[in-house]
C-alpha cells in the first residue's frame, strides 16, 4: 500500500483529481503503528514533490500545462486566476493556505515557474503539503483507534467511505466538476 501512497502522491501533483488524503486516512485506519502511519505521509509527500517538480519544470520549460490542466476534473479558470493573484502577491503563503481553498497542487505547481524558483517552490511545498497531510492521518488515526476503537474494521470503512463521499459530493457541487 505504501507504493500505492507514493503514486497518488505523484499522481494527484500531476493530473489525478483526487487528493492522496483519502488513501492517506485509509492507511491510519488500518495501521496499528502510529509510526508507520507517519512514514508513509512522508512517502506521499516525497510522491507529491517529484510530481510537483515535473510539473514546475514542464511549465518552466514552455509546456502550456494550463490548458491541459483544464481538461481535468474540478479545475477551472477561475482557480488559475486565484493562483496568480496568491503567488504575485505572497509565494509562502500561497503555497501554505492554497490547500484550504480547495485549489489543486498542480496549478500552482504550473503557475510558480512565473513568480518563484523551483528550489523555493519546493522549500515551501514539502512542509505545506507535510501538514495537510499529517493533519488528515492524525485525525483519522486517533479517530479510529481511540475514539472509535470499539467499532468494527467494516463499520470504520463505511464512515471512511461516507465522509470521503460526502466530502468530494460537496467540494463538487460547490467547485463544479
């Protein structure tokens, strides 16, 4: 499972649609080693900044990557406008609070070549992408093994599937697909 965290972590900084979160939570309900659970988010996260230094360097390099960007679920213009305005105006603090915006990685990964170097992109990149991630395996963790310790490995499942179904149904009907 951890190759697997490994390449939604690069396939979500690329073209994939769905954070690596969900695989990210499913681990922490599964594992018993808080450590384990620690490790593969910094795998993940190692996943995520090859990903997002393809990225960077394809649009460096002259690739129109916007206008393949917009062929994938749950981007849109408006999205691309935002993060211009965050980078042009903050670089640490676009990449740090892009995340609660509900913005994709890959923009600004497509976008920073124009407003940063790749060497700062990454610097801020690796802890941003580090918190968000460890926050989610955190929660999911203590969720499953203290606070509902006593549910069944089927009855954790279920609530894993309902938020992440529900949570994606919402950021859909509020993003668009």
């Amino acid at each position: 499972m951890v190759i697997a965290i490994f390449i939604w972590g690069f396939a979500e900084s690329t073209l994939f649609f769905i954070i690596p979160d969900v695989l990210l939570s499913l681990y922490a309900i599964q594992k018993n080693g808080f450590v384990r659970v620690i490790l593969a988010n910094f795998i993940c996260v190692l996943g995520a900044i090859v990903g997002g230094t393809i990225t960077y360097s394809l649009s460096a390099g002259g690739t129109d990557l916007i206008n393949v960007l917009m062929n994938v679920p749950a981007i849109h213009p408006h999205m691309v406008e935002h993060v211009h305005e965050q980078l042009s105006s903050n670089v640490f603090v676009a990449l740090i609070t892009g995340p609660l915006f509900g913005v994709p990685y890959k923009i600004f990964a497509s976008v920073a070549p124009e407003y940063t170097s790749l060497a700062i992109f990454l610097m801020v990149s690796i802890p941003a992408r580090l918190a968000r991630f460890l926050f989610i395996s955190i929660l999911s963790y203590m969720l499953s093994h203290y606070v509902f310790k006593q549910l069944s490995m089927t009855a954790k499942y279920c609530v894993w599937s309902a938020v992440w179904l529900i949570g994606y149904g919402i950021y859909f009907c509020i993003i668009g697909f």
